[in-house]
C-alpha cells in the first residue's frame, strides 16, 4: 500500500507500522514520539489529547473546526474551505516540523495538578457569562460558593440546569438569571426539535464565555456542543475525554472529588479567585419572615428553637427533644420554604441530602441520618457540627443523644411538648423573576 511505498523510498530507519498496532498500542507509541506529521485524521486527534506537538495538513476538512487549538504545539497547514484553497509544499511541512522539533517539548508542561497551558482569558472582557451545571439538587447546593464567587467576573451571570435542579438554583447567590432544560435535552435522548430549542435560547443570551461543571463521572461536551451551536466563543471545562474544538479551554485533569471541591478547582485553573467562606445561599425576599409567621402562628415559642426533622409519621421521632419542640417538614414543600425551615431552627435532623447540605450551609447542628449519612467526603458537612448516624432514624435514643451532643446541653427533665407538622402551601414561584 501507499504506507509501504512510502518507507521503501525513506531508506533504512523507517519502521512500517501500518496495520500493525492497536488503537490503544497507537495511543502508547503516539506518548513517546517527537512529532507527529500526518493529514487531520484521528490519529493526529489522539496526538493533540496526549499533547504530542504535530503538523497536520488539511486536504480535505475546515482548520477552523478541527485544527488543534494549542498553536503552540500544533501546526495547522492548507485549507481547502479557502478561496482559493490553500495548497501544501513539502517545504512548508518541513519547515514547520524543524521549529517544533528545536522549540517544543514533547509533553506539554503541566501544572495545576495536571491541567496543561490553556490560550489566556480575557477576563475583564466577559460580560455575559453562562454557568452549566446539570446535576443532582445536592450538589449544586454544595458549588455555591463557587458560583458566587464567579460571579463577579461577569456583569451578567445566567445558570443553565436541568428541571431537576431548578428548585435549588433559586437559592444560589450572584445568579441574574436562570435557563431552564425543560425538556431534559442535555441529560434525555436526543431529540432534534428540543436541540434546537435550546440552542435558540442559550443564543439569545449572546454570552461571551461558557463554563460547563461537571462530576467525576460526567463529561460536559452535550452542553459544550450547545454552547457551540449557539455562537459562544469561550467554552471552558474539564474532561477526561478529549471533545475536539467543543471546547476551547480544556481542562484535562482535574482532580476526582465532591463537587465542592471540583467547582472551586476548575476556579483556580482559569485564573479566577478561589471561593470565600461565604455559604452562597440566598433566600429569597420574604420567605423567611412569611415562615416565620407561620411558625408563630403555629406557637410562638417556636421562634425560640426547634428541632426541625424529616416527617411526623416515623415513630423513632418524639414530640419533643432535649426540650426543643420538634417542627416535622412535610414532603412536598418549596425549597424555598425548606430553606428558611432550617435557617430559623436550632438542630436539624435529616435523611434527606439537600436539607442536610442547607444545614451546612446555614451552620445548622445536623444529624444526617439514613443513606446519605456516610464518612465520604461526598456527604461529610464542612461547615457545621455534625453526627452521621446510618439507619439511625428508628432508633429515638441514638437520635436524643446525637442531638444532645450538638446543642452540648444536659438531659433536661421531661416536659409536656407539642410536635408541629408544617402544612405546605400554595406559593409563587420565589424566583420566578429570574427563571426562563
């Protein structure tokens, strides 16, 4: 074939190896060469993912869209989309490969725990800036400190998230608008006519850089190919996969964790300011003194403290503990609503893991019970004191005691008590304003 024709013709030293290797023994051998010359193929994709600095000529498809980004390692030569196209010389292909050979290393250097030279930011530039994130409730809760520090970047920031996490993003500070994915077409099968319709509305914001967060297991290149769609010219994000031109600041290692510590990482790596310690979680104006009415309404001794726990059918639960009343959250509440709940009571118990990560942020005493409640770094508060009892919920005198070490009170003598059962309510969306 041409590959034989062309090493008999290189003489002695030339090493055939077409046909002969592996697509991962081709990833290892492409890891210890100098230099790769070859047409825009996926071998030369490969060599841009593990760094390796190459000439790659285009015969046949657009530079623009599939040259490697990095130019300093990377040489890019013919367009055939010109006009009139831009040809090749032999010449040129050498010329280039004896500056990469006398100017480039063969890895590109590394640093902040792994993520490679990325082309600069123009941060002061960036007016409108989008934020993604589609994960769980959760965990957007624990990246608040990050969202809010990003942003001050930005004189407009918008949050793209699922329906499911639409809940919880009304609480995040620093937020001036809220994109929807109703129709599930980042996390769903793929349906064309919902593409579209996210493409238009992600258009309409005509942001100047996207930042796509991600979780250990995720990779971002759904949202980054929206982004992309959509006209953005900054498409920032980490992944262990290589995406092509999706994004144009790749970020390729950054380090397995919570998503708290992911998000305040990825910060670090493109140049902006690691989070305070600020929670980053915001009420919205007017819900907390409306459930504080409600509380008093109930019993005005309950604005004194409360242990607010999960549900008033467990029988593990007493009406009353360590001499707080114990106010039951109904399952179906606003979050909103939830929120204030924590941040007006005194000890919070709890299975359920948004509540448990409202707690932390409010510096609520939490016992975390059930699932949720393991050593992992994933669920561990980091702001809060806290009791981590697995399956405990129907054990009342693990429960009392949990309770008793946070409030760091003695076992007061028993007293008649009221157990209160807050009734949800019929309330207006608390973001609605921002939402899209």
């Amino acid at each position: 074939g041409q590959a034989g024709w062309l090493a008999e013709r290189l003489g002695r030293g030339t090493l055939n190896l077409a046909g002969k290797t592996t697509l991962g023994g081709l990833g290892a051998l492409l890891k210890r060469v100098r230099l790769l010359v070859g047409n825009d193929t996926g071998v030369s994709h490969i060599s841009a993912a593990l760094g390796v600095p190459s000439v790659i000529i285009f015969s046949a498809s657009d530079p623009k869209r599939w040259a490697p980004l990095d130019l300093s390692r990377h040489r890019a030569l013919g367009d055939p989309t010109a006009v009139p196209p831009a040809g090749v010389t032999p010449t040129a292909v050498l010329d280039e490969a004896g500056r990469l050979l006398a100017e480039s290393p063969v890895r590109l250097q590394v640093r902040g725990g792994g993520a490679g030279d990325l082309p600069a930011i123009p941060w002061p530039h960036i007016k409108r800036l989008l934020l993604v994130y589609l994960g769980s409730p959760a965990n957007l809760l624990t990246m608040a400190p990050a969202i809010h520090a990003v942003s001050y970047v930005a004189c407009e920031t918008t949050l793209l998230v699922s329906s499911t996490g639409a809940s919880a993003a009304c609480l995040l500070g620093g937020i001036d608008r809220l994109l929807i994915d109703h129709d599930q077409t980042l996390t769903g099968p793929v349906v064309f006519a919902s593409v579209y319709r996210l493409v238009r509305k992600v258009q309409s914001g005509s942001f100047d850089a996207a930042i796509v967060f991600t979780g250990d297991s995720d990779h971002p290149y759904s949202a980054a190919y929206v982004c992309y769609l959509a006209g953005i010219p900054l498409r920032i994000a980490a992944s262990k996969e290589f995406g092509g031109a999706l994004l144009t600041h790749w970020i390729r290692k950054l380090a397995d964790g919570p998503m708290a510590d992911r998000s305040s990482g990825l910060l670090q790596l493109i140049g902006l300011p690691s989070p305070g310690d600020e929670p980053g979680i915001v009420l919205p104006r007017g819900v907390e003194s409306r459930v504080a009415r409600d509380l008093h309404e109930l019993d005005r001794d309950l604005l004194r403290g409360y242990v607010l726990a999960d549900r008033a059918d467990s029988p593990a639960l007493p009406e009353q503990m360590q001499g707080l009343p114990v106010v039951f959250r109904p399952g179906v509440i606003p979050v909103v609503e939830t929120a204030a709940l924590v941040k007006l009571s005194r000890v919070v118990v709890t299975a359920d893991p948004v509540v448990a990560r409202l707690a932390d942020a409010f510096r609520r005493p939490l016992v975390l019970t059930g699932p949720p409640a393991t050593g992992s770094d994933d669920w561990r508060p980091r702001r809060t004191r806290s009791r981590l009892l697995p399956g405990a919920l129907a054990n009342p005198v693990e429960l009392s005691e949990a309770v008793k070490t946070l409030l760091w009170i003695e076992e007061p003598a028993a007293n008649p008590g009221r157990g209160w059962e807050i009734q949800a309510k019929r309330t207006q969306d608390a973001c609605g304003e921002r939402t899209r």
